[in-house]
C-alpha cells in the first residue's frame, strides 16, 4: 500500500469542530475594525521577493531565515523575478497605497485585512504555524498620536469583545530619527565590553541593527538587556510631546497599559509608539505586536508616508480564548430534520422536494440520507438538535398532508405536539412559528 499523506510539518488543516472559533474571531475583527472606520483591502499571496528584502531588512530572521522563496518561471527574454509568499502583512498594504495613488484620498487611508495567510519557516510551536492568519490594521497619510492611541484602543475593544479578560498591553517610544543615532551609540557602548559573552546573534545585532539587541530571546543576554539604556530617556522634545499625547488619549479610550521600556522595533524606519498584547498566562506569549512606521513608504521608492499599523494572529488568539475558557456564542443547528417513513423512491423524492423548499425559504433543514430505517432517521433527527422534525408518510402524502412535530416537546412519545399541515402552507406555518417568537 502506498504511504497515506499528512499536511506539512507547520501547516495544519481547520477542521469543522474549529470553525465556530474562527467564525466568531473574524466576525467581531471585521465589526470593531469597521466600527471604527477601517475599510478591508486583500493584497496578493505572492510578492517579489526585494519587497520584504527592504521592508524586513536583510540581517533580519524573516528574510536570512523564514521566507518561501523562489524564481518564477523566465519570460521570454530570459528574465526571472525571484518571488516570496508574504510573511507578513503590512509591506504589501504600504506597497498597493503607493502603487494605487491612495495618497490623493483623504488622509489618513484606514485599511484592514483578515484572515490572510503568512508564511514563515520558522519552528512550528503552540499558536505559531509556518502557515499561520492575521488581522491587521493599517492606518497611513497621518502622524496624528490620536491614531496610535486610537489602534491600540481598537485592538483592546477587539479583545474585550471576543471575552478576554487577561490581557496586558504594553507600551514604548523609540523616539524619532532627530535623537536616534545618539541612543544607538550609547547602546554600543554599553554592549562593547560585553560582546564576548553575548549569543551569536546579538554580535551580528551589535553591528548591523543594534535595537534589536534588545529584542534577545537567549537566556544568557536577558540581564544585559534588563540593565542597557531604556529608549524612553532618550527622546527628543517632539518624541516626548507625541508619547505623553499618546498616553493622554488611551487614558480617554479608557485602555490601561504598562510602560515597558524594552520594548522595540528594530528597523530603522519604525518611530515614536511600538507596543504589544501579552497574555498573563504566558508572559512569553506576544497575541500581537505593532508600531508606527513613517519611513516604510520611502523605502518602497514612495513619498513621505506617516504610517501605523499592528498584525495579530488568528490562531493564537483562538489558542488564548481556549486557555480562558471563553465561550462561543451558541453554535446554529438545524431547525428542521425531514424523515421520510418508507423507503421508497417515491418518498425519498418528497423528502428532498421539501428540504429543498425549505432551504430555499431560508430554514436550516437536514434530512436523512442512505436510505435508514424509520427508527434510524428519527434517531439521526433527535441527534440534530433540530427544533422541528417533518414526517413524510405514504398516506398522508397521498392526501397531500404532511406532519410536523416540534422535538422541543418532552418526552420521547412520537404523537406529542404533532401537527398535520398541507404542503402548499408549508412554508407559512414556519413563518407564523416566527413571528409566534418574535
């Protein structure tokens, strides 16, 4: 026999039993997002591969490490563009507001996205998939603190919505480019005499992107980086007035936060406000991070674009709603279950002539298939949880009578709360149900 095929180590297959979970995440992302004005926008799967080169930065883990990349195929001149499935959002939303002219719309352009997927190769673990969705907002054309504030305060709303409750927000300031390079340079001079004892990465960090030194997950570096300079006493006066009027308006929105002074973004391009969701059921686990970008869009060969934006992902949101027992809205079932009481061709065409007029009147209605046994689609009726069961029956079809009994009634008793109707009032007598219940 020949092997049997399982999905890929880091991909994983969303079956039924999980749906309502991502059912009920999207459909409260896509009201808060555009509750408060977010529009949806998609972006392709693919991009070239020099979008995320300089987006993401070179000596980053994302691109050294993580991207599906590969050439396409050459054209007819013989040129190939190497090309990447997206490991995360934002890049290819900056990318269609330059490339669609978004800047002559009124500014800021509020975009949202949901439900995407990423790809990372990066080691699969609890709510991390090399295939893994997102939510993401993206405000750009405004360097506004009302927006930090207002996107911070938006994924809040979000997450307070779905039922979570223990969640910490986490707030920083990298300031801006006027006092950047003179906080780098003490970070360097703080980390010289320590290079020797630092993981081999942060000796790579140290030259090519040293705020990301303060990003080090390796236990050996956490004490250096708990006593290195703190971005935060090292603002310029315009990054102070920006932070303190972020502040002022989460207070407003009504959000609490922590400062957390280690918190960074380490390219360049990001400024002023980063800030993430932590779970307080593992101080490890990152729900979503964002910041403000205004010097993404210069990068992608654009104007000076102001930016903001945040990237959650879905499955780790579903896994921390699991870990907090939140529940689910009731799951819809279906409210009618047709059984049809011979097994006869003539039956079984009435049975499905039904459930289809009763679909197309906009009833959940289900019926037995395979030909069982009376007692078995009963059976299959009562396992449905339906409200409603018809039973179709030679006589009183002949008569062009039907009967509906409500499977809300108590006890097993089959003749209980049964009602004949015609057929031709099918569809009203579920109507009058209704408006009964209204």
């Amino acid at each position: 026999m020949s092997e049997q095929f399982r999905a890929l180590q880091g991909f994983r297959d969303v079956l039924p039993d999980e749906q309502p979970y991502w059912q009920y995440v999207e459909t409260v992302a896509q009201e808060i997002a555009e509750l408060f004005g977010y529009r949806r926008i998609e972006t392709p799967l693919l991009e070239e591969t020099s979008l995320f080169r300089r987006t993401s930065g070179e000596s980053s883990d994302i691109v050294s490490k993580e991207m599906y990349s590969f050439d396409d195929r050459a054209d007819k001149e013989g040129r190939s563009q190497n090309l990447s499935l997206r490991p995360e959002g934002t890049a290819g939303v900056v990318r269609a507001y330059l490339e669609h002219g978004m800047s002559r719309l009124p500014q800021p352009v509020k975009l949202y996205y949901l439900s995407e997927p990423m790809f990372r190769r990066d080691r699969p673990q609890a709510g991390r998939y090399r295939e893994h969705h997102q939510f993401g907002c993206e405000a750009l054309g405004e360097n506004d603190p009302v927006l930090d504030a207002e996107m911070i305060a938006l994924l809040y709303q979000f997450y307070t919505r779905l039922g979570l409750r223990q969640i910490n927000v986490q707030l920083n300031s990298i300031g801006d480019q006027e006092a950047r390079p003179q906080y780098i340079e003490k970070l360097r001079e703080y980390y010289r005499p320590l290079l020797d004892t630092c993981c081999t990465d942060c000796k790579v960090r140290f030259e090519k992107n040293p705020l990301r030194l303060l990003d080090c997950k390796e236990p050996q570096d956490q004490a250096k980086i708990a006593n290195a300079p703190k971005t935060i006493d090292h603002l310029s006066e315009s990054a102070q007035q920006h932070f303190a009027a972020v502040r002022r308006y989460l207070d407003a929105y009504g959000v609490p936060y922590e400062i957390n002074p280690l918190l960074v973004r380490g390219l360049d391009y990001y400024s002023h406000t980063v800030f993430e969701f932590i779970s307080e059921f593992d101080s490890k686990l990152s729900i979503n991070g964002g910041g403000r970008y205004d010097g993404l869009a210069e990068l992608l060969g654009g104007a000076h674009v102001p930016g903001i934006g945040f990237g959650a992902g879905i499955e780790r949101i579903i896994l921390e709603m699991k870990r907090q027992g939140v529940e689910l809205p009731a799951e819809k079932k279906a409210q009618v279950f047709v059984v049809y009481f011979d097994r006869t061709e003539e039956l079984k065409d009435a049975a499905v002539h039904v459930t289809a007029r009763l679909r197309k009147a906009g009833l959940r209605t289900e019926m037995s298939y395979g030909d069982r046994s009376r007692k078995a689609q009963m059976k299959q009726a009562n396992n449905s949880q339906a409200e409603y069961a018809i039973l179709i029956i030679a006589d009183e079809l002949a008569n062009g009578v039907i009967t509906i009994k409500d499977m809300r009634a108590e006890g097993e008793d089959i003749d209980s709360k049964q009602t004949q109707v015609r057929l031709e009032e099918l569809e009203a007598y579920f109507q009058q149900r209704e408006h009964a219940t209204v």
